[in-house]
C-alpha cells in the first residue's frame, strides 16, 4: 500500500510565527509559496492585502504550512506531497483544551534537553508526569497555548 499524505490543520492567530515554531520543534520545513504568490500578484489573481511578507519572503496572509524534509514537494507552490501541517489564522482565540495534539519523543535519556531546546522556541511546560515503567512526559503549550507532550 502508498503511504498516504496527509495535512493536519492548526487554527491559529498567527499563523506565520506559529508554523516558524513547529518546524523547528519538529525538524521540519516552512513551506515557501513566494514563487506562486509573485505569479498570482504579477497576473492579478492575488490582491497584495492578501500577501505577507515574512522573514524575507512572501505567503499568503493568514497561512503557512510545514512539511517533512525528506517529503516531496511542487517546486512552484512550495506545497508539500507528503506529511504537511497547515497553520490558518481564525478570528476566535483558543478557549478550550485540545481534542487532538502531538507527541514529541526525545532519543532515550533525553527528555530534559528535548524539554529545554522547546522552551528555547517558546514552549512552555505545563505540567509533568512520571509513570515509573510506563513513562515521563512534560504536557506543553506552544506560543498560542495548544497543548502537545514532550516525552
């Protein structure tokens, strides 16, 4: 069977920043649409209120997405073939706790640095669990306050 490819949406206020954050815990790639978006501006197809620039390039306004590194992707749009989280600004803040989140496993023993290199990001730890033989885990919020667990 193909593996499939999938995309997991992140509501967020800044999608931008969040999408930064998650790649860098990850180890994955901020997906670069500049090439697309400079194509839909030049044809006026895309109106620049909805073009941001951030650290250099231009995205869509309210969007960014990150993909695997080892993942393929359309050379034009930057968009990823393979595993893909997608960040996309809504009005409404965060107001309850996740129903879905990630897991972020550190090499055996690591634990303390993984949690230390997140907080570095801009994570923050919320609360820490140790479970003996079942295991040790920090729950985490990333910058906007969306739970994920380090362990």
């Amino acid at each position: 069977m193909t593996p499939l490819s999938w995309k997991l949406v992140v509501d967020t206020q800044d999608a931008a920043v969040l999408a930064d954050f998650w790649a860098a815990a990850l180890g994955y790639t901020v997906e670069d649409p500049s090439t697309l978006v400079g194509q839909l501006v030049a044809a006026g197809h895309l109106p620049a209120a909805a073009v941001l620039e951030h650290r250099g390039r231009k995205t869509f306004r309210g969007y960014a997405a990150i993909r695997h590194p080892d993942d393929p992707f359309d050379e034009v749009s930057g968009v990823g073939q393979g595993r893909r989280v997608l960040f996309q600004d809504v009005p409404e803040p965060k107001t309850v706790k996740n129903r879905l989140h990630i897991d972020i496993h550190a090499a055996a023993g690591g634990l303390e640095e993984l949690v230390a290199r997140l907080e570095g990001l801009g994570a923050t730890k919320v609360r820490e669990f140790d479970k003996g033989p079942a295991g040790h885990w920090w729950v985490m919020q990333d910058p906007e306050g969306n739970e994920f667990c380090a362990a």
